[in-house]
C-alpha cells in the first residue's frame, strides 16, 4: 500500500512537469530554456555561479535545480482568461520567460565589465544561443578572462595640503592600495569610500567620493598598471577651486517633532546621552549614524530628524534633533486555541505597556494570561480541567545599569537591562503546581559589530507543589513498581538559582550561539558555611527547600552557503551537555534536553526519540523519560524558491540525547563513547515555507532512515529500506526557519 502510494505521487508530479511549456510561446519566439556560465580554465577568484547574477536574463524557476513545476502549472491554465480556475493557476504558476536577444548582448557587457573590475582588462565573453526543439533555447555564456593586470606602482596625489595632513595622522599603513597588487576595481572603489570617510568624520561636511578620482597608465607591452589616486580642491563656484571647508559643531538643540505637542517627553539626560554630536567637535558622519541609531533604538521615540545649519564665516554647523514619540500607552488582547494530544482549550492574554515609564524610554510590561484545557479519559482522577493563571511584569532600561562601568563603554555600545517577576499557577487533575521566577539581566552589541552579549546576572525559580492527588502519587511516585526517580525529582518543591551568559554572532553567512549557565553555587557555599539542614535524601535546604546545583553549556553553528538567487544549503551543528552535582543527582525537567520535533530530528515528534537506544511506551509518562543531559543535532538543508511566497526545503537530520548517569528508568540512554555513535538517528524528508516577509510559516513532512530505539526482529532499525508511513512519517508545523 505505501508503495503504491509513493508511485501515485510520483505520476502526478511527473504529469504536472511533463505538460507543454510552450503552450504560450508564440510563432517566433522562444523559451528560454537554460542558462548557464561557465569559464575556459580554473580561476581562483572567478566563480561562475557569482557571476550569474550579472545575467540579465534567467529562465524559468526549477523545483529544487530539476522541474520547471510552476511553469507547468501555468501552462495547465486554459485560454479562457474569464474562468476562475484558469485565473487561479496562472496566478500561483509562472508564466514562460522568453529569449531576448538584446538583453543577451547587454549580458556580455556586464560581465565582461565584472570580469575587468576583478583585473582581467582583456577579457572577452562568448555566447552560444543553442536551440532545443522548435521554440526552446539555451543560452551559454562562455567567460575567457586571460591574463590578470597588475598594479606595478601607487601614487597618492593629494591636492589639500590640510587633508593630506589628516590623511597621514591616519596612517598610510591603513592605505588599501599598494604596489604589485592586483588590479581590482572593488578595492578601489574601497578605497575611495575608506577616505572619504575619514575626511566626514574630521569635520568636512560637504566631501563626497566623487572628489577622487583614479589615472590608470598602462605600460606598454606589459600587463603592469601604475596607479595614481588623485583628490581634487573643493568647487565653490562656476570657475572657483578652493580648499575643502571644515566644520565644528556649534550648538545642539532638540525640539519636537509632534505637531499637537511642543513637549518633548524625554529627560534632558536622556537626550544628551543619546547624542553624539558634541559642541565644538569637528563634524563627523559617523556621530550622526550613531545618533540616529541611539534614537531609534528608544521605544519611546517615534521618528528622529536631524539637521544642520550652516554659518559659512564661523564654519559652524548648529544642529537641531527633531525629536517625534510614540504615545507611551499601549494595551493588547491575544487569544489562542489549544489542542494537546486531543484534548481542546483556549487561552488569552492581556498586555499592558508602558514605553515611556520615567521618561527616559524604559518599558514597563504587565501580562495576565489564562488558560482552559478539557481533559478528557483520566480513570481515577477527580472531575477536573486544565486551568492556568499567570501574571509577568518586566522592566527594561534602554541602557546598562550596573556599578564599575565606563562611559566610554556605555556610549560605544547599544545596551539593555532588564528585570521581571512572574508568578504561573496550573491546576490539573493529578496536582496542582506554583511557579515564582525573578531575574535580572543584562544584554548589549559592540556598535558595528555581528556579535551579541547577555549576562543572567540572577536568574531564580521557585518551583512549588501545594497538592498532588492520591492517585497519581500512588500510581507513579511512591509505587514499588514504579519507582521512577526522574519523575518524582520533577514534582518535589525546588528552587533553581542560576547565573548565565550568552554569546551570539551572525554575519549572513556564518551563526554561532553559545551559552553556558550554572546554578546553586552560591547557596552550596553558604551550606558549607552556615551548615545548611538536610532533607530525606541528604540534599542541604534553602528554607525548607532543596535547590537544584548543575552546570549546562550550549553550542550551535550554522553555516549558509548561496548559489544562487533562489537556492541554498545550510548546514547546522547543535551540542549541549548539562551535568548535575553537589546537591542534585538529577536535572531539573526544564533544563534537560529532549530530541525531535520541528527544530530537531524532523522524523520523530516532540520528546519521542532517545535516550540513546530508549524505546518509549508512549505511556502517559513517557515524557519525562525521553529527556536526557546530553544532546547532539546535525542537520543539513537545501532551500530552494518554488513560486510566489513558497519555498521548498529538502533536509536530512540526525542526532539523539543520551543521559550521563545510568538511570533504571531508561534502559540503554547512558552515553557510552564506543556506542553513541550507533545510537544517533536520522531522518529525511520534505518542506514548504510560505514567507510573508514579517514572518514565516512551515510545514515540514519528516520520515525515518535509521531508528536507535527498535525490537530485533521488528524491521524498525532500517525504516528507510522498508519504510512504513503510518510508523515513520511526522508532520510539523512551526513560524520560523529551524536554523
């Protein structure tokens, strides 16, 4: 039956591809059919596939590099332009690109122009329009770049004698130009830009690029350039060339930008310490930037303007911020509907906001959710629903605020403090279950920069039990069947209080997170110190309370590799390892990992694969045993534009938890070095993400490949050589990318 099913599939699809893609393409015309560039040799620094994109011309999108689907759905259209269905397909599809020779020849140009900027001045670029039956084509271009042109000598010819002082206090080390390079158009527009940034930000207000200019004299019978950067005298006039004037800042002001209020609602501090520009400093561009970004990252502030007047005698430019806010209160109402393994629920939430609460831009937050889920089939329990209450309060300063840090550090950094204080209350029929949680947190970015900092600088958790039922204490915790001690761990009264850090960068291509965190040091001090009591297990208390001890680092990369304008692979690594000591034997649930899901292991669902070789009982428990203290993710994605907003995605996953004590209850999820690797599971399968720019949906169908947790006769280890879609198949539905 399943492979009757992947044969119908594969008709239909195949059916859909083969129907006449030119059908629309007239008497005369052609379909572009391909297009495709390529080079006469190895060249390190020319790569095809990045040229492409100079092609003015691309022919019709292929499904994953193979099938021209949306063509083909477009041509399932009828002539009937009247009719829905035939409005509908050419609407999703995508109607036939047809041949252009014209845009051809400008093609050539381009990227012979591209091919010269890189140094290779001679090349040339051939093209072979190839026909493919009556009315399709293939257009190859063939790029020959030769030899490349060298930069035999620099001169820098510097026209203001006060810019070339400025311009030598800088360094003439930090020149991108040098002798025997080669010659490349980019590092030289680079250097240009380089320079002119210099000079905005000494004070010349009025300096653009177009000042410089390049002379390139070649010599004869060689392919040596000799290279003279030239910056031209200011033109004050018609037929006047002076030296380029250079402003101070005079005055700054700051009004506002609401019409119906004059009051800029903002403290003087704030404002000052906002902004950049100073009195009596020389201009500089990338004080403005700066002050631009400082404003905008305020959520008080609406808009910023920024201007300058010039006084031409004193060469002073007095600057005025314009300054428009928002209005500082906010409410919001966001309901949802439930659905947990059948059993149906609803939930809202009501948010209050403050963005403006001591006028100096910091965000007061107030939320109070509610939740109601109908349970349903619990033998042995009271008649009794889901029901969850909780309110959150935060707090956040657009700046740090902590002792013994420097202004200088402040101001060069885009910086955040945050406290908040959240109480949840969650009423089941098999107990009932308190958490109190405060925490104080610090995150900032280096201006400029790809990387990300946070510091949890106090992190605690109150987690309380006030009342389990008799059933489900006599069922699971104290049972002599079924003495599960990860179980009972999670439904005893504990405090966690953790410190933590956080480093992210992403610069497009490259993501790395990292975290490390621990918890209970502190208090195992003081219990060496003050002779904390001690519970029935011999863990020291905090007011009657056991606090959870552990030490938990997490690692992620991701590595994004483009071909071209819609296709990608991205590859991702995930590590974490948590390991508890001291005072706990045993993670709390909350901080141990689980495998699967929509951003793990496509092919099993949430908290169904591992420990290890663990095979679960998908009792009603199973899952706290399928979480471990160890976990590994690889995953490996290519991402491919289909039509419209849709993309397609073919992945395959791998990757497992594993636990590093042994546990009775889950036989096999140890971590061994000589067997982990036998134990790691993988999947495959097919995506579709719709994205609407603001956010993404996806719909991710996964199967399993090789299953760790299998009987010995039951066919399961192998699922990919005997597939079964009723066992192996998982589908997610997730907003946002996995990785």
């Amino acid at each position: 039956m399943q492979i009757r099913t992947y044969i119908y599939i594969i008709i239909g699809v195949l059916a859909v591809a083969s129907c006449s893609t030119t059908k629309y393409v007239d008497d005369g015309s052609f379909l572009l059919n391909k297009v495709d560039v390529r080079t006469d040799g190895n060249y390190a620094d020319v790569n095809p596939s990045q040229l492409k994109s100079y092609v003015r011309q691309r022919g019709n999108s292929r499904w994953f590099s193979t099938m021209k689907l949306p063509l083909a759905t477009y041509s399932l259209a009828g002539r009937d332009s009247s009719m829905w269905f035939n409005k509908m397909l050419k609407s999703i599809g995508e109607a036939p690109v047809l041949y252009d020779s014209v845009s051809t020849i400008k093609s050539c140009d381009d990227l012979r122009m591209a091919l010269c900027n890189k140094g290779y001045l001679a090349a040339r670029v051939d093209v072979d329009v190839v026909r493919k039956g009556n009315k399709k084509v293939n257009v190859n271009y063939m790029l020959h770049p030769g030899d490349p042109f060298f930069v035999r000598h620099v001169n820098y010819d510097i026209r203001d004698s006060a810019i070339q002082c400025i311009l030598e206090s800088n360094g003439v080390g930090k020149r991108l130009l040098t002798d025997g390079m080669r010659f490349d158009v980019n590092k030289m527009n680079d250097e240009r830009k380089r320079i002119t940034e210099v000079l905005t930000d000494s004070g010349y207000y009025r300096f653009h690029k177009d000042y410089i200019t390049y002379q390139a004299d070649t010599v004869a019978g060689s392919r040596d350039i000799d290279l003279t950067l030239v910056l031209h005298k200011f033109v004050a006039g018609k037929d006047s060339v002076i030296a380029h004037p250079r402003y101070n800042i005079g005055s700054v002001t700051y009004s506002s930008g609401n019409p119906e209020d004059s009051v800029i609602h903002l403290r003087q501090g704030v404002l000052r310490s906002s902004t950049f520009i100073e009195e009596g400093q020389p201009y500089s561009s990338s004080a403005l930037r700066r002050t631009y970004n400082q404003f905008g990252r305020l959520q008080a502030v609406k808009y910023t303007n920024i201007g300058f007047a010039e006084n031409e005698e004193e060469r002073l430019l007095d600057c005025n911020i314009q300054v428009s806010t928002n209005k500082p209160h906010t409410i919001s109402f966001e309901p949802e509907g439930t659905n947990t393994a059948g059993d149906l629920g609803a939930a809202a939430s009501l948010t209050y906001q403050n963005r403006n609460l001591f006028r100096g831009s910091e965000v007061l937050s107030i939320q109070f959710r509610g939740a109601y889920e109908a349970i349903r089939g619990l033998e042995g329990y009271g008649n009794q629903d889901f029901v969850e209450y909780s309110v959150e309060g935060s707090l956040s300063f657009p700046r740090l605020i902590a002792p013994f840090v420097s202004r200088e550090f402040i101001r060069r950094t885009n910086a955040q403090s945050e406290v908040s204080l959240m109480y949840d209350l969650q009423n089941r029929p098999e107990y009932h279950r308190r958490v109190l949680s405060l925490a104080w947190k610090y995150k900032w970015n280096n201006i400029g920069h790809h990387d990300k900092y946070q510091i949890d600088l106090l992190d605690i958790n109150y987690l309380f039990m006030p009342w389990i039922s008799d059933t489900f204490r006599e069922d699971y915790l104290e049972d002599d069947m079924n003495k599960n001690a990860i179980l009972r761990y999670n439904y005893e009264n504990l405090l966690i209080m953790k410190m933590g850090f956080g480093y992210a960068y992403n610069n497009g291509r490259y993501a790395v997170k990292a975290n490390v965190e621990t918890s209970g040091n502190i208090l195992g001090l003081c219990s060496g110190i003050f002779n904390f009591p001690k519970n029935s297990e011999g863990q020291n208390k905090v007011f009657g309370i056991a606090y959870a001890q552990y030490a938990k680092a997490d690692f992620d990369f991701t590595r994004n590799i483009v071909f071209d304008y819609n296709n990608q692979l991205v590859f991702h690594m995930g590590l974490g390892i948590a390991y508890p000591y001291g005072n706990s034997t045993i993670l709390p649930f909350e901080k141990r990992y689980f495998s699967g899901g929509a951003n793990s292991v496509r092919g099993w669902s949430v908290r169904e694969l591992g420990p290890g070789k663990f095979k679960g009982n998908e009792g009603k428990i199973d899952f706290i045993n399928q979480t471990g203290d160890m976990k590994l993710d690889l995953n490996i994605e290519y991402r491919a534009h289909l039509f419209w907003k849709v993309n397609g995605a073919l992945f395959v996953d791998a990757g497992n938890i594993w636990t590093l004590r042994n546990y009775e209850d889950q036989p096999g999820g140890q971590f061994k070095i000589d067997e982990f690797w036998k134990q790691i599971a993988i999947g495959y399968g097919l995506g579709f993400r719709v994205n609407f720019d603001y956010f993404i949906l996806r719909f991710d169908m996964g199967m399993k490949a090789v299953n760790p947790a299998y009987e010995a006769d039951g066919g399961e280890h192998f699922p990919i050589v005997n597939p079964r879609l009723s066992r192996d198949f998982t589908f997610h539905f997730a907003v946002g990318l996995p990785f």
